[in-house]
C-alpha cells in the first residue's frame, strides 16, 4: 500500500508539471508542504519526489530542495551555426519539403514533421456557426471577389488586435493576404528582384527559403542565437560586406527554434536597417502563442519610416484550412496591393467574413489562453521525452512560445537517414538541412508538438529515440 501511495503522489505531482502548474525551473513546495497537500506522511513525500528525480522529472538541489528539470542545454551552450563566410547562396534541396508536405497528408502517418496546429485543439465549431451566418447573412457578397486590401470588417479587427503588438494602425494600413506565405512571398516581391541578397536567420523556416527561391533570389544566413534571433552586430557586420536589400525575420517565437527577441534587439534590428535603407519582413505568425500569456511587440512597434513589411496570419491559432493572412506593408503598401491582385485577385471572401465575425464575438482571446497552456505542456511532455529516450548529449530548445522544438543530435547523426527510418516506423519528422540554404544541420531535426493525441506521440518519442542509437 505504501510503495502504491508514493507512486500515486508522484503522479499528481507530474500531472501537475505537464498542465504547467509548474514550469522548467520552479521549485516545488517543501517536503513538509507536499505531505500537507496530498494528506501523507513525510517520508511518503520524500519518497514520491525521490521517483520524480529517478524519472527525470525534477532535480534536488543541496538545501534548496526540488526543482523541476530543464531540458539538457542551456540557449548559450548552444553551438552558433556556420558564419557567413560563404557568402549569399542560391536555394538548394527545397524539393524535400514536398516529400514533408505528402506525409502531411498520410493518415498512416504521425505529423511531427509539419508544423500544424491537431484539428482537435482547435475552436471549429464557433468557427462552423461564423461561417454558417456569413452564407445566410452575406450571401450576394461571398459569391463574389473580396479584391484587395480584402474586406473592411476583417481589417478592422486586425488592426484592433496588433495594437496589443504595439503597432498603433490604421485598417487601411492592412492588405489581407492568402496566408502568411503569400504575405512573405509579396512582400519580397515588392521590395527586391531576382539575384538580390535577402538576409536571413539560420535556422529559418523552409517557406522563407522557398519564396526566396521562387524568385531567383540569393540568401545570406545569418547565425541566430536560440535565446534571442539574430544579434544586431552580426546583421552590422553582414551589411557591411554584402549588398543586402531585405531582411527576413522571425523575432518572436520563431521558426525552428522558438526564440524571443528582446525589445532592446528589436529596436536595434529596425534602427538599423532603417538607417542602411534596407526594408525588414517580419514574420510574426507565432507572436500570439507566447507561453507567459504576454504577447511580445512586434519589431513593426519601432517602425518609424514604414519599411517594416509585418506578416502574419490565423493558420497557426485557428487552423491552416483558412488561408487567411496579412501584411501591414508600410510604405510598400500600393506595390504590394498591386501584387496581391495580380497574383490571385482576391482573398476567399467567406472566410474573411467568417473571421471578422468570430473576431467581433470575443472569444479568440479565451481560445489562446486555453491554446498557449496546451502548447506548452505538450512542448514540455515532448522535450522531456526527448531526454529520456534519446542519446546522451541530444540537445533540445527551449521554446519561449509556439508549438516546435529544435533538436540537435549528437556528433555523426544524420537526420535525413533518420527520416527515412522514421517513415517506416510510421512517423513524419522535418531533417535539418530543410531550414538551411544550403542544407546545414544535418543532424538537427524539428520536432511539431501541436498533435492533441499526448500518449501516440510518448510512443512515437521513444521509437524514434531507439532509432537514433541505432541508426541516427
């Protein structure tokens, strides 16, 4: 009975940790708290805490007490990426993120590799009733173009909500988009031609390389700190040496590594750039998804000459089906309208009405409250399943927000081999050289922590773990 009652502790407090009652870090209540909570003896609290610690789960510190663990590597024991000493690069081995994109659709298969938010997480019956009044209220208007800069309604919201980034805009200062994509892919239109250098982080999501590849342009990678994107020195220095005529961004939660920029870096960054006359596309799809609850300023908050081109989009927070997105353009803001109609003509007028709607009702806030605490305990369930069943010296990131995790495997691994093992066992993963120009981090991969079911996604962590001592 005893040994069954220790046990039974130590699992409410590990339930506990994964809905984020505590985080990587905290301190849990004294012994003598703990025997008071759960209505036990002293040594059966000493006991459960014991078999946390033998799981991993927390760490004792010498008359300090118990402390939830935190993942293997701190951000600044991290490795830097490859300088820029290569200079800006065509796009290569984007070919593999269509292979990525056809296991998306393989029922057969668990999407760890894709970055897209489990249909079950999501609010689609509110959605549904939004949608169902768009087409009885607005009937004449669905069936026909919501030409750019997209609906007014909509608009409005958006430009309501980035306040809370710190962007104070007008609606008219708002072109709805299909998609983040579309709105990055525009925005490099608008402000740069074949051949021209784009700089980038490095690691950088794979949808940035390809728009730069779809238009013959170069990348330069810049080496991006996983506590805090790229450093304003390291831009410096690259604009010092290369005709750079854009940037590309991610500063908050970005995409692989989950960083956060500082404000300070933040201003730093569009200062300079500002100062150089080079325009900065910011990537912002993940600015909602914040763990604290606090949604950080975008770098468009310092924007004081209109050449920040801020995108973003609801694909992460209410689904990816939707294809709806934005840019606030600034001062590029005629040439990218133009674009958008001359891409597409329009954006997909029912959902746009359906997404002012449900935006107008307020229970989007509500919705990101209960979203953001899902995404960080599934971020923590899988980074501590990663530390459990992978190979001594696997390093994982410590996401600030978001739903991804970077992992970086030991020396000699090769995650595109690991891919393929994966495939077999059933699992979709994203390689490493996927988020690189020119196919760096070869033994890094992106892991999708967005899957709603937590116990197929335990068993998937542990084979691919075995997979990784034995093949990786």
């Amino acid at each position: 009975m005893g040994k069954w009652l220790y046990e039974d502790v130590a699992g409410q407090i590990a339930q506990q940790i994964e809905d984020s009652v505590y985080s990587p870090g905290d301190r849990l209540p004294g012994i003598r708290k703990l025997s008071q909570q759960f209505g036990v003896s002293l040594a059966t609290a000493v006991e459960a805490c014991q078999l946390l610690e033998d799981r991993g789960i927390i760490r004792a510190r010498p008359r300090s007490g118990f402390y939830v663990q935190e993942p293997d590597a701190a951000p600044v024991e991290w490795r830097k990426p490859e300088s820029t000493e290569d200079g800006p690069t065509l796009v290569t081995g984007q070919a593999r993120v269509l292979e990525l994109i056809r296991q998306y659709g393989d029922p057969a298969l668990l999407p760890l590799g894709t970055a897209v938010p489990d249909p079950e997480l999501l609010p689609l019956t509110a959605l549904d009733r939004c949608i169902g009044h768009a087409r009885r209220v607005h009937r004449n208007r669905v069936a026909g173009y919501d030409f750019p800069p997209g609906d007014e309604s909509l608009r409005v919201q958006i430009a309501r909500r980035m306040a809370d980034a710190g962007c104070h805009i007008s609606p008219d200062d708002v072109v709805i988009t299909s998609g983040c994509q579309e709105a990055i892919s525009l925005s490099l239109r608008a402000v740069a031609n074949p051949g021209d250098v784009i700089a980038i982080e490095s690691p950088t999501f794979y949808g940035i390389l390809q728009a730069i590849e779809s238009q013959g342009m170069r990348a330069l990678e810049l080496p991006t700190e996983p506590g805090g994107g790229i450093h304003p020195e390291t831009l410096e220095s690259a604009i010092e040496r290369w005709p750079i005529q854009a940037c590309v961004a991610m500063p908050n939660y970005g995409n692989p590594l989950g960083h956060l920029a500082s404000n300070e870096r933040k201003e730093a960054t569009v200062r300079l750039l500002a100062d150089n006359g080079i325009p900065l596309i910011e990537d912002d799809i993940y600015g909602e998804l914040g763990f604290s609850g606090d949604r950080p300023w975008a770098a468009k908050a310092w924007d004081t000459d209109g050449g920040v081109l801020y995108c973003s989009s609801f694909s992460k927070t209410l689904g990816t089906g939707m294809r709806i997105g934005w840019a606030v353009p600034g001062r590029f803001r005629d040439q990218l309208t133009y674009l958008k109609y001359a891409t597409n003509q329009a954006a997909p007028t029912l959902q746009t009405l359906a997404l002012a709607r449900f935006l107008d009702q307020g229970g989007y806030d509500r919705y990101l409250r209960r979203i953001r605490r899902i995404y960080q305990r599934q971020v923590n369930r899988v980074a501590r399943g990663i530390q459990e069943h992978f190979p001594r010296g696997t390093r994982v990131s410590r996401p600030r927000g978001g739903f991804v995790l970077w992992v970086e495997l030991p020396e000699h691994a090769n995650t595109l081999n690991l891919q393929q093992h994966a495939l077999e066992e059933g699992i979709s993963i994203a390689p490493g050289p996927l988020f690189s120009s020119t196919e760096r981090f070869q033994r890094y991969l992106r892991v999708n922590c967005g899957v709603a079911d937590a116990d197929r996604v335990d068993a998937a962590i542990a084979r691919l773990g075995r997979l990784t001592r034995k093949r990786g």
